[in-house]
C-alpha cells in the first residue's frame, strides 16, 4: 500500500521523486527535538509524567481467566481483565475481556467492556463491544456502543465523569405552564 522512497536509503537519489508521483519536496529526518518542544515518545517509549527521562511502556496488568478477586483493585496503568472481579477497579485503561465478570463499579480514562459489569461503569471514553453485557449506569465523555451489546440502565455524558459526585451537573429546574 505505502512505499518508501529511497531518500534515506543507501544510494538513494533525493532528486528523484518518490514513487507514487507525489511532487512534494523530499523532507529530511529531524536529528534534534523541534524548538521548543519535547521529543515525541517513539517505539514503547513514553516520557515520565514531570521528567525528560524516557522510560519503557508498562504493559498492561492482566488478570487471567482463572482468578477471582474480591476486593478493590487501582492502578495508574492499563488492566486487563479476563477473570472474575467483585470490587471497584480504578485504571487508565481497562479492557474487561469477554469471559470477564465484574461485580463493582468500574472507573477509568479509556473502558472497553467486551464481557460483563454489573455495576457503575465511569470513563472519559467507554466502548461497549457486541458481546459486552452491562447492567448499571454509565457516566462519560464519550461513548460508543456496537450493535449487539446488552445494556441495561441509564446513561449519563458529563464533561468530567472520573470526578464522582462532583461531576453532577445541578438538576434542572422544572418549567411550570
């Protein structure tokens, strides 16, 4: 689909356009950080949250299909779950697997429920999949729910969902005729 050009290879001709007939001027591969801007994380690499050191991607914790938990779980990174959970779980990035059972509510930037949350699911995004089964309430930002999907409960979008209760907008004073 995508060829390279030659430009950065061995033998490579910087005047000859690259396949494809694009006629835009060949760009050089930056060697420093942009002015007055931070290097970009490459490779599984991030930049620590108030520090220029790069450190390495954490990869995320997975709780496998045989584990039971009760109790709460938190964790600054991503969980995957494929086990049985009773408790609330607070991640970045929570991924509930499709043989997953969560009892308790589930609170995180980015939700993927492809199994089932029988609690409050809170998130910035949350994704429910088609085989995902939810019966609780769902507060967020932004939400995308595939065909298929089992829900049951009220919605809720909140600029500020990861907040709890003072995230709620004030209730709306009822119009009288």
């Amino acid at each position: 689909m995508f060829s390279k050009s030659k430009i950065n290879q061995p033998g490579g001709d910087a005047t000859t356009p690259p396949a494809g007939g694009s006629s835009a001027a060949p760009k050089p591969a930056p060697s420093a950080p942009p002015p007055g801007g931070a290097p970009k994380p490459s490779g599984g690499l991030e930049l620590g949250a108030g520090s220029g050191a790069m450190k390495p991607k954490v990869p995320a914790s997975t709780l496998s299909a045989d584990l039971m938990i009760r109790g709460d779980l938190k964790s600054s990174g991503d969980i995957q779950v494929e086990g049985e959970i009773e408790g609330t779980i607070q991640a970045h990035l929570l991924t509930i697997g499709e043989g997953a059972v969560v009892r308790g509510d589930v609170i995180a930037d980015d939700v993927v429920v492809n199994g089932r949350v029988d609690g409050t699911v809170r998130g910035l995004k949350v994704r429910l999949t088609s085989t995902a089964k939810v019966n609780g309430d769902i507060i967020h930002k932004t939400i995308a729910i595939e065909s298929g999907a089992l829900f049951e409960g009220a919605v809720q979008r909140q600029d500020d969902p990861l907040s709890g209760a003072k995230g709620k907008a004030a209730p709306k004073p009822e119009a009288k005729a």
